[in-house]
C-alpha cells in the first residue's frame, strides 16, 4: 500500500550527483524551472574536481559547441537557483535526487559499477523518507533492482516504493547538441512500482517537450543498451563495407548514396572508429543482462562481432598511414605523424573512447613520432597535443585525420602541403576529396576509399 504523505509532487530541491555531459544539462534545465532549487554533487578530485568552481562561477566547462548551454547555466546561477558542491551530504533534504556516474565496463567487458555502488551508499546514508531517486546512468538491464535498491534499502533502512521511490530514465544526449536532446527528443521513464513511475514523469515533464513514455524499470533499462547497440550494430556494417569497397577499389561514401536513394534505405556512415561513453560499453552491458539475470543464455553474437568491428578500425586507420607512407618512400618508424581530432565527435571536447587514442597507441608502437591537434581539447595524458594546426603539420610525413571538426573542411591543400614534410593524408572521416587531394600533389587513402 502506497504513503500518499510521503509523495512528492511539487518537487522543491534536486540534487543532481555526477556533473558530466548528462548531468550538467539536466540540472540546469531543471534550475530554470519555476519553484527548483538544484544542488549538483561532483567529486573533487584532481581529474573533474575544477568543475566545481567553473559552474558556480555561471560558466560552462565544456569547450565544445554547445548552443544554449553557457548562458543557461549563467541564468540559473545568477537567479542563485543552481550551485555546486562535493558534500553529498546535502542529499538529506533533498526531495530528488538524480544518479549521474559513470559506469564503464573492465577488460573483461563486466560492468565496473565503482562509482554507483558508492553514490548509492552515500545516498541511502542521507536520503530522507519519501525521496525520488532516478538513475540516469547507463547500466545493465537489471541492475536498478538487483544492484542499486537493495543498496539503497539497506543503507537507509527504509523500503522502496513505501519510504521512498526508484526509478531509471535513460539520456539521449550527443555531446554539441546537449539541451536540444534533452527537450526535444522523447523520454523513457521506469519506475520499480506505479508511484514511482508516475513522480518520475511528473518531474521530467517540467523539461522534456516531446512525449515521456512510461514503463517497467526492467524494461527502460533494457531499450536504453538495445538502442545503442542498434547504432553499434548498423556502424559496424558500414565499417565493414568500407572495407569491403576499399578492397575492390570502390568509393563506399558513393556506394551509401546509391543505397540511401531509396527512403527506406538507410546505411550509416563509416570511419575511423566509435568512441564516446556509451556505444563502446552499451554492448556490454547488455550482454551482461542477459547472462546475470535472464532465465536463459542467449548467443549475442550479432551485437558483440559489431563491437568488434568497430574496435578494430582505429588498427585500419594505421594500415593506411604505413600503407600510404611506403608509396611516399617512407617507412612508418621515426615518420613524424599529425592526427587530427582528438575528440570522438566533431565540434566537441569530448575524448572518452577517442578512437585516436588506439591510433595512436599503434602508431606510436611501430615507431612513429605522434604529434595531436584538436581545437577543442586542452590536454592528453602522455601525448603531445597542440591547439596550433600549423605546428601539428609542420615537418609532417603524414596528416591522419580522425575527427571531423569543422575547422578542418576547405583546408588549403597548398598551404598544408608546403607544411609537411611528406605530402601523405589519410582521411578517416571523408573530409577531404580524394581527386582534390592527388592533384594537389598528396598521397592520398581514406577509409571505405578504393
């Protein structure tokens, strides 16, 4: 039986843990609602801690463009309804409190949930009766009922949906469109009961414009990992076609127009690899769904071989660039290599998962001299990165472009050559036009590129 007293429906302080590319959206949104006090908890280490000060100065941590955010979060600061702290202390007034952590799977692709076990320690430590608790943090299908609520209900000493309420409501965000997603795209919302299914709603309801769709917590858990190794799933076959076209001597961006001719047609886009925080990890997750919780084992073969795939193609990206350096007469040991983008996404900061990290990591194996330029990203533990495009290719034997920043379209071929050393590009992103770039005077390779 529910405890009406105990329901919250007009929701007065929200503590928001985790202030990433998920949780610094969410909460400022919610900070310019009517009636909201937002708290957001980060972590002050030496890695994310600087965040703190940043935010409760009204600017915006991100370098990446992020249309809307910045003077968002300088509206809700100055209107004195959003702050910063690293006490989750303040969790025992409040009367939500959203899940933002990380939740990254080890070597052996199992689901390292370090950070949610010990924010849900903490939070069943201060919450107080009658609290929302949402986790917007990706997990296995399961882990809201069989990992974080007996967590919460034994640290708290209280019952779920009588004390107080749990549900999971996955993001859709991509970092450079953050609130656009956030308000624009639908939502899933699961609780672990009706109660807290419905307060659920009734918060995001405050942000969300397009249609919130209410379901089990089992089964929002699950849509969320299915979604992402969907787009994994169709990457990968591009990737491998790319490949495919690259053997026969075919362009494959070509080829994918001729496909998508047709309206129900839709081959998406090659490259030199997939990076961010959820597509490398999501498979994973729901592979381990299965295998802990499901009433029987499930070959997931299909979604781990497209894992596979695209994992493998930052390796491609380095068998062109020696390809590609022994037509030029060079071999790849002690070449001086420029990569191009260091984030996983065009226009944003964001590197978790860059696929120019195992490039390099390649590269940099078999001898090459690496040097990184990304417009957006200020620092890479342990590689030499500039923001200065000129001294990246300065004395260059190749440019090995990873990501697509739109910096990089329309580069003067001329100028870039007359910087290089080795006039030799590899595109990995279908930048630059392979014609253009051989009459230029360039060794040229390309993923997906004959």
């Amino acid at each position: 039986m529910q405890n009406p007293q105990y329901a919250i429906r007009n929701p007065k302080l929200i503590v928001v843990i985790g202030m990433g590319y998920v949780g610094i959206p969410c909460a400022v949104l919610l900070a310019d609602v009517p009636g909201h006090q937002v708290i957001g908890v980060q972590r002050r280490s030496e890695r994310s801690g600087w965040k703190i000060d940043v935010l409760n100065k009204g600017l915006s941590p991100f370098d990446g463009q992020e249309p809307g955010l910045a003077e968002l979060i300088a509206r809700v600061v100055e209107k004195g309804t959003f702050q910063v702290t690293d006490d989750i202390s303040v969790c025992k007034d409040a009367d939500v409190i959203l899940i933002d952590v990380q939740t990254p799977t080890d070597s052996r692709r199992v689901p390292e949930y370090l950070s949610l076990r010990e924010v849900s320690t903490s939070v069943g430590q201060y919450m107080k009766k009658g609290a929302l608790v949402v986790i917007e943090s990706t997990v296995a299908p399961g882990t809201t009922q069989n990992i974080v609520q007996p967590i919460l209900e034994e640290t708290s000493g209280l019952e779920a949906g009588q004390d107080f309420y749990l549900a999971f409501s996955y993001e859709r965000v991509m970092p450079g469109k953050l609130l656009e997603f956030m308000v624009d795209f639908p939502r899933v919302v699961g609780g672990i009961d009706a109660r807290s299914t419905e307060l659920a709603v009734e918060l995001y309801r405050t942000i969300v414009k397009k249609e919130i769709t209410a379901i089990d917590v089992l089964t929002a858990e699950l849509a969320k990992t299915v979604e992402n190794a969907y787009r994994d799933v169709n990457i990968a076959f591009a990737n491998e076609m790319a490949l495919v076209c690259e053997s026969l001597g075919v362009d494959v961006y070509e080829m994918r127009e001729l496909i998508n001719a047709r309206p129900d047609r839709h081959m998406h886009l090659p490259g030199a690899g997939v990076g961010g925080h959820c597509l490398p990890k999501d498979t994973w997750l729901l592979r381990f769904g299965v295998k802990e919780y499901g009433t029987r084992d499930v070959d997931t073969g299909m979604i781990t071989l497209a894992r596979r795939i695209n994992d493998a193609m930052p390796d491609q990206m380095a068998r062109l660039v020696e390809e590609a350096l022994a037509e030029a007469g060079r071999e790849l040991k002690e070449s001086r290599v420029a990569v191009l983008g260091l984030a996983y996404l065009e226009d944003s900061d964001d590197v978790r998962n860059t696929p120019a990290e195992p490039l390099i990591h390649t590269l940099r194996g078999r001898g090459a001299w690496v040097v990184a330029h990304d417009p957006y990203v200020w620092g890479y533990e342990g590689q030499e990165l500039t923001r200065d495009l000129d001294e990246a290719l300065r004395g260059a034997d190749c440019l090995a472009l990873v990501t697509k920043h739109q910096m990089y379209f329309g580069l003067d071929l001329k100028r870039v050559k007359a910087l290089m050393r080795t006039p030799v590009i590899v595109d990995g992103r279908n930048v630059f036009s392979a014609t253009a770039c051989r009459e230029a005077g360039f060794v040229y390779r390309g993923i997906g590129k004959g």
